[in-house]
C-alpha cells in the first residue's frame, strides 16, 4: 500500500495525460499558451497502463482519475481506457475534462469502461466564458456536458473557479442551472498553481464568499464529516435535497489529513502532493527495465508508436506471441525477477515522504515550479 508518515494511504490515483490544453483560463496559464512537453518525454499508453496496473495490483489504489492538461487531446485515450477498466480488481474509472469533445467522445468513452466526469465550467455567461479562457467555445461545453449525462457518465459534476470581477456574482445562478440538469456543481477556491504566478491570496474569492452567496438564493444544510471522508469537497444539501453542492476550499479550508491522493505526471513523475516542489521519477524506472509485453521483439513498443496513440497489433511477447498486458509479469531478459519492483519501491517511498500539509496556509508558501497543466488537476 502507499502509506505515509501520518498513517494516511493513498487509494486514489491522478493521471495526467498530456500538458497540452485547447482553452488559456486566466488562471492558468498565458493567452500564448506554454512551452509544452517534449513528445519522447511523455509516457506511452502501454507505459500509462503498465503504472496504472502496479498502483491497482499492488499498491492498493481503487480509483483512477485521468487528468490534464485536457485529457480528450490524448489520441489513445479510449484504448487506455478500456484497458484499465479489464484490470483486475477494476478500479473506479472517472475523467477530469474542459468538456470541448466530449460531445463526440462520451459515448465511447463510457463503452469502453469510464464511469464517470468532471467538467469544468465557470460561467453561464459565453461572454465572460470567452474573456476567461479566451477561446469561445462555450457551447461545445454545453454540449459535452448534455452528452456526458445521456451517455449515462453520472453523476455528472461541474467544477467552478469564481473570479473577482468577472463571474464571482454567478454562484446562485450556476447553482439553480445544475440542479434544473441534474448535475453536480463544486466550487473550487483558486489555487497557487498558474504559470505567471500571478496569485494573490487577498484577491481569491474564497470558500465562505462562496457559501455566502449562495445563502442568498438556498437553504444550505452542512452534511456530517464522515460522509465526506477523504473527499476535497465540502457538501451541502440544498433546500433539504436531495440535490447537493460542493465547495473545495484548498486555501481557507484545507483538507490535507485526509488525503488519499497520489499523482503522476504526463512525463511519468510522482507527486505525492499537488503542491509539492519534489518530485519521483518512474519514467526512467521504466524504459531501464522494461516488461517484456511492452516490447516488441525488435525492441520497440509493441502496442504505441510512442506518440500516445495505440497500434492495432496489441502486445506482444519476445517470440512475437499475443500477450494481455494486464496480465503478464515476465521481465525483459527471461530470468525470471519481477521487473515492477523496482517502480513499486520509488513509488512506496515517494508517498512515505508526504508532508503533512499543503503549506497553502503558511504566508511563507512557494508555488510549485510547474503549473498545474503540466501537474494535473
């Protein structure tokens, strides 16, 4: 298991497929966009599935979160998919979205074994939705979102970031139009992780500026803490239900001694912390000791060409037989040695690391290196 100093274990895993995103949020990153990872530097889907199997296997991970970056522009995303959800036991299977081709995607997506989304959407506004991720594109996430709950991706839930002086004054509208379509809306505090690092603290609308104006319009009823459990959101049952509203508060009300998350990154880092400044590398743990049904016998991948899409070949072992690489344990050269091992003890020891706290509440906080497109949500 992933267990830290502090008796937390990690059960849910963040994967984060790309760095590369179709939307510029404000509170993200520049109008230019940002200097993306290198195509050798990103994981292949065989490498992805193949890190995903030893947290599900054999380090006790039960829910896997696939993030971005925007997680649609990943080419073999389905195929990965619908491998993991063949995994044995099959872990909970959601996606973190911008919505933008969902419409097209949802229902092979949800075939192939997804369970479930979050789709980010600060604004009921396409106006304001234009000025916040300078692209205007908000109908495609209207339809996404529409086609997520048809193809039954439930329950269907929104994450929201209010910005002072542009939506912070949507909260209530945002909430009576989730709840006339059956979703679940959840604002989230802006966090320190753009890449200008142009964060401030006294500028953020926070979790009871939130809850505030909500009251305006709702009679919210707090639910008890164990039914939150190691959940980031803060639930409230809106006008004595059922529907519900969630509120992450990461800088006013962090929630870090119950967390059960651990990350990996596009380029296959660690982190046992969204916020964290140190990162593990499993990358290189990889590609040093490869399974042999991730190469083909001339030594290449078998089942990617490397650029993150799947080949129709499938996996193949040395002699060139068909093998299911959920299932095949046998290392590169034959004799026998577990070849996850290795990556099993970087990660074991990645996560033993975890520090108590984000450190959001220390005025001394330094912001990661990397924003949070090439982190993921």
């Amino acid at each position: 298991m992933l267990i830290d100093t502090y008796g937390r274990i990690a059960t849910d895993l963040r994967v984060s497929l790309t760095d590369r995103c179709n939307l510029r949020c404000t509170y993200c990153m520049p109008e230019e966009g940002l200097k993306w990872l290198a195509r050798p530097d990103l994981l292949t889907d065989d490498e992805i599935v193949r890190l995903i199997r030893i947290a599900v296997t054999r380090l006790g991970v039960t829910e896997v979160r696939f993030t971005g970056g925007e997680p649609l522009l990943r080419p073999g995303l389905v195929g990965i998919v619908d491998r993991v959800a063949r995994l044995a036991p099959r872990p909970r299977i959601s996606l973190t979205t911008n919505g933008i081709g969902l419409a097209r995607t949802a229902a092979a997506l949800k075939a192939a074994g997804l369970d479930r989304v979050n789709v980010s959407l600060d604004t009921l506004r396409p106006d304001v939705f234009k000025t916040l991720t300078r692209r205007d594109r908000h109908h495609d996430v209207l339809a996404g979102l529409d086609a997520a709950h048809r193809a039954g991706l439930t329950p269907v839930k929104i994450n929201t970031v209010l910005m002072r002086g542009l939506n912070d004054d949507e909260a209530p509208e945002l909430l009576a139009w989730a709840i006339e379509r059956d979703y679940e809306l959840r604002f989230i505090e802006q966090m320190p992780l753009d890449a200008q690092h142009g964060w401030k603290r006294d500028g953020m609308i926070t979790a009871g500026d939130i809850l505030a104006s909500l009251r305006t319009r709702f009679t919210l009823d707090a639910e008890e803490s164990a039914v939150r459990g190691s959940a980031p959101a803060e639930r409230w049952t809106v006008d004595g239900g059922p529907y519900r509203v969630g509120v992450i508060g990461s800088v006013t009300r962090p929630f870090c001694a119950a967390c059960d998350r651990t990350r990996l990154t596009a380029d296959g880092q660690v982190r046992n912390c969204l916020f964290a400044r140190e990162e593990t590398d499993l990358r290189a743990a990889l590609r040093t000791a490869p399974r042999t049904e991730d190469r083909a016998p001339d030594g290449t991948d078998a089942a990617s060409d490397g650029t993150g899409a799947a080949s129709d070949e499938g996996a193949v072992d040395a002699d060139g037989n068909a093998v299911d690489p959920a299932e095949a344990v046998t290392d590169a050269d034959g004799t026998g040695a577990d070849p996850d091992e290795e990556i099993v003890r970087l990660w074991k020891q990645a996560m033993w690391g975890k520090k108590a706290g984000s450190g959001l509440d220390d005025p001394a906080f330094l912001q990661p290196e990397r924003p949070m497109s090439a982190i993921g949500g």
